[in-house]
C-alpha cells in the first residue's frame, strides 16, 4: 500500500513516516505541504492512500477530498488536531479520522480499512473483468455487437431496452431485469426503476438537495437518485 503524507508542519510529517515504518506492507509514496501540493503529487505519484491534514496552505484537506472524490484512488485518511470536522470529513469520502498525536495502533487500524477497501475495489474490477463483454442489439435495421466497456447505462424502453453508449443508441429485446441478472453489480448498478448504470462511466455525483443526488456520466448523461442509493453507489465503487 503507497501512501502520500499531507500535512503542513515538517515535524507532523516525519512523525507520521516513522509511524508508517512500523506498518507492515506500507510504503511511503511522498510528502505534500499544502492543498495544491497535494492535488499534483497524486497526480504524479498515484499513491492508494493519502493520510491528509484538514488545516493547510492553498486548499484545506476537506477541500482535497472533495477534488479527490471522483477518483477510485487514492483513499483519504485524516490526520488533524481538530475533531470538530469529523462529520465533513466522511461526508467527504473519508475511510477515517485521527485525532493528533495519533497512536501507532490507531493509525494501524485505518490502514486496515483502507486496505480492506482497495481488495474490494481490486474484487470489483476483476469481476467486470469476468463479465459477458458483448451484446447484441439492433439501431437502424441493422444488428451490433456492443461491448459493454462501451455502454453507459441501460435504459427501460417498449418491447426491450435503450442501449446509451459511447459509440451511439441501440435497442436490444430484453427486460431490464435480465440485463440486470447478466451484467450483476459491481460493474453494472440498477439506480431505479428503469435505469441500469455502467459505474466505470460515472464522472460525478453532487447533492440535489438533502434527499437527492445528481449522478453525471459519460456523454453528459444524468440521473437523480436518492441519498440512499448515491451511498450505495459511492460504497461499491469506493467513491
């Protein structure tokens, strides 16, 4: 597990490498002083974790993870004096929130999670791996075989369903509870009744309001969901 250490104060930073050096299976990917700082060496360095301050220069942390989210990775760990942020903190995507000075055991057991979390993304991916990569429908008369890295999302329609895919719109003769049953979660995630989402071609998810979330997809596509059912999405794609 690489691992980028945030934070402003060059001696929180060193603390927290000498922590890390008793983490089995950990590696320490880099350091980053501020917000800005942060965003360009993930970008350079692509670590699994950031263990990430909430007060720094340029962007505070709360502000990192929200400009994070989006990605499958990293995962975001706080480490902070302040634990009147806690609630913001996981609203954000955290997998955990250390109170300063952190203890070597605490420190560990966020590790932990973190690392529980990337085999399940790990899982994920090797399961729509495994998944039937074609299917055949019909646009214009004529028959395609789609693959399915290429479908957005399936869409309930009249005798079948709507085909949304990067390379245009088809119509296939099957229910939207047998595409459901062919292509299973985690690649593939019923969001309501009549809407069936490819989750590698989510872009973003954004509040509505306090019950409703904007979930945003390749081509410019959109669906509102239920909060309920934006965690579960963000949850099983390790938003």
């Amino acid at each position: 597990m690489r691992v980028l250490i945030a934070d402003d104060e060059p001696i929180a930073r060193q603390v927290l490498r000498e922590l890390l050096e008793e983490c089995p299976g950990v590696e320490v990917a880099g350091e980053a002083a501020s917000g800005a700082e942060t965003l360009r060496q993930v970008e350079r360095l692509d670590p699994d974790v950031v263990l990430l301050d909430i007060h720094m220069p340029q962007s505070d942390g709360l502000a990192v993870a929200r400009r994070l989210r989006p990605l499958p990775l990293p995962l975001v760990i706080y480490v902070t004096a302040y634990e009147q942020h806690a609630l913001a903190a996981f609203e954000a995507g955290a997998v955990d929130y250390l109170l300063k000075p952190v203890r070597l055991e605490r420190l560990r057991a966020a590790l932990e999670k973190a690392r529980r979390q990337l085999e399940g993304l790990r899982a994920a991916r090797a399961s729509a791996q495994a998944a039937p990569q074609r299917i055949a429908a019909r646009s214009g008369g004529e028959i395609h075989l789609i693959d399915t890295r290429d479908i957005i999302a399936f869409r309930a329609a009249e005798g079948g369903v709507e085909i949304l895919a990067t390379t245009g719109r088809f119509h296939a003769p099957h229910s939207l509870k047998e595409i459901e049953e062919r292509f299973p979660p985690p690649q593939f995630r019923r969001i309501h009744r009549a809407f069936l989402i490819n989750t590698a071609h989510l872009r973003s998810i954004a509040p509505l309001s306090s019950r409703r979330y904007l979930l945003r997809l390749t081509g410019g596509l959109e669906a509102v969901v239920s909060k309920r059912m934006a965690g579960v999405i963000r949850e099983a794609t390790e938003w």
